[in-house]
C-alpha cells in the first residue's frame, strides 16, 4: 500500500511507524507541517520533539508539507490519514475534498465553537465536520486505547477502525493490523468518536481526584460513572451503547484516566496541585484535547438534555469558577439516584 500520514506530531509519527514497519512492506510518507522538522527528522531518522530515541524505519519517507502537498504528491495513494488534533481537521478536509483515496482522521475531540458565534452554535464532531467541508469524502477514524510511545516501540496494542464506508475500514485494516497492532472494523462512527471525545475530558476529572489523594475506591467510582456520562451522551447523539463497551470507550476511558503517559490526566494532576490551567497546558508541550473540548461536549449535552454532572464540574473546573476541592465536592454533594438510570 502506499500511504500518507499527514502531521508528524507524536500519535502520526506513531501510526507512520507501525505502518512502515508492516510485513506487507508498504511506502509510507509522512508529511510535517515544519520544513525544517521534516528535514530534521529525515537527516536525524527520529522524531526528537515528539518521540525522542525511537528510531525511524529506514522505509519510512519524511517530507515537508500540509494536507495539500501531500495530496498532489500522492495521486496513487491507497490511504491518507490526517493526524492533526481537532483545531486542524477542518483545513486538512478541506484541503482533501476531492481525494479519492479513503481518508481517515486519529483526532478523538469535538471541534471548538468560534468566538462570536451564535448562542445555539455548538462544535462539531470530527465526521461532522468532514461531512460539511468534504461530504464526497470516504472518510473514517482511527481510534482507541493508545499511546503514542507504546505503538512506535512496537508493544502489543488494539484499535478500531470506524466508518460507514467498508472501503475505509478495510484500507486501515491493511494498513496497520500486524503481529503487535491489532485493528478491529466498526461501523458506529458516532460511537466511536464520542467516545475518543468525552474519555478526555474524564481523564481530566481521574487525574484531579489522584492528585488530591482520594483513593483507589474514588478512582474506580469516577470511571464508571464517567462511561455512563459518556453512553448517556452518545445513544442521545445516535450512537450504539455496545460501543462504549469496547475499545473507544471503556479501553480508551481506563488508559487515558490511569496510564502515566496521559497527557489530559496530567492535567488534573497538576490542577490538584493549584496551578493555573494557562501554567499547566504550556508545560505539557504537547495538546490535552480534554482542556479544549470540555465545553463543547457540556454544551451537546445540554442541547440534548443529557446530565453529565462529571463534566460539568470539569468545565467549571477549568472556567475557574471551582477549586480542586471544591469541583470533588459539587459531585459528592449530588442527590442519591439509582445507578441505571
């Protein structure tokens, strides 16, 4: 297969590498927005910014380019997948309106509302927006349990692979599923996408309850009540509630609130520690999607009627309208219910 990753941040940079090094041989080009970085990296054989020390597959090609430069160098492409977080979908889509080959995005979020928007505006899941800038687009997502560092080491992972077209499904199955990379086909897009959404905001809400030390028992609570906030959220948005049982949402939900190496549970780690979220997003270095999509998914929910009281003390969190304590204290302070309901 011949393949283009498009953004060479550390998950593309993964994705590229697992691709490269696939048995059935495949041409894999990735495309870095930042000429220089893309010279860097073809001269260095390794990502020194994203995934320092992991060295490069002597196949894999990096080039300097966006979205567009990819696609012009790219006419026999057998699959381009755009890896940009959720605040560039849109430009890459627009730029790929007219590929023919499938395309498939690894950004899990919703897209933010722009200043100045209408008051019933709301922010769009990424195959919503791929629907309104490239509707003739066979397009899909590559999502679940994942870190970046993990799969470029080539240690045992699984995903899945969402599209309504098969075409999509099938080209990332091919593309990626080996003997250390499992790919699992899906056709509940919604699902799927919500679930790579909502699970960052959750991440956030896990790491501030272990950075205030409130236990394995709280833990373990919060995650369950979170993949309810999470299915509520989907089944309401048309997705199936099977789906949030499996790897884009409960796998990808116990990862990103328990693994060391999640970016939106640092952020609740340090938020506990009472830093400033300006302080705390500057010292990642890398994009928490969790900071930046919290609002929008509060505000599908209450467009849709949904109660996702976890998110909600999330936002409030972030707003600076609650401390750390106080954001524990508004969810423990609810009303009793029942737990199905």
């Amino acid at each position: 297969m011949r393949i283009a990753v498009i953004g060479a941040g550390a998950w593309g940079t993964a994705v590229a590498i697992a691709a490269a090094r696939h048995p059935a041989g495949h041409a894999v080009t990735l495309w870095a927005r930042d000429g220089d970085q893309a010279r860097a990296m073809q001269a260095q054989r390794e990502n020194a910014r994203y995934l320092p020390g992991l060295a490069l597959p002597p196949s894999l090609k990096v080039r300097g380019g966006g979205a567009r430069q990819a696609l012009d160098a790219s006419p026999g492409a057998d699959l381009l997948v755009i890896a940009t977080p959720v605040a560039g979908l849109r430009a890459a889509l627009e730029a790929l309106r007219d590929a023919v080959a499938p395309v498939a995005w690894l950004c899990k979020g919703f897209e933010r509302v722009p200043e100045g928007a209408a008051t019933d505006a709301y922010g769009l899941l990424p195959h919503e927006v791929q629907r309104q800038v490239a509707p003739r687009l066979r397009g899909g997502v590559l999502s679940g349990p994942s870190f970046a560092q993990e799969v470029a080491r080539g240690l045992p992972a699984a995903l899945v692979a969402a599209s309504a077209s098969p075409a999509v499904v099938q080209a990332l199955v091919a593309a990626l599923h080996g003997p250390a990379l499992r790919v699992y086909g899906n056709d509940d897009l919604v699902g799927v996408e919500v679930g790579g959404a909502v699970k960052n905001v959750l991440a956030i809400a896990a790491g501030l309850a272990d950075g205030l030390q409130l236990g394995l028992n709280a833990r373990a609570a919060l995650i369950t009540r979170g993949l309810a906030e999470m299915a509520r959220l989907g089944v309401a948005l048309g997705a199936q509630h099977d789906t949030f049982m499996g790897l884009s949402g409960l796998g990808d939900l116990v990862l990103t609130a328990t693994g060391d190496l999640s970016r939106n549970r640092r952020v609740g780690l340090l938020l506990a520690e009472g830093r400033g979220l300006e302080d705390v997003v500057h010292s990642l270095g890398h994009v928490a999607e969790g900071v930046y999509c919290a609002r929008t998914v509060l505000q599908r929910a209450c467009r849709l009627g949904v109660e996702m009281p976890i998110t909600e003390s999330v936002v409030a969190l972030l707003d600076g309208r609650l401390g750390p304590a106080e954001a524990v204290a508004a969810l423990m302070g609810r009303d009793p219910k029942d737990e199905i309901r």
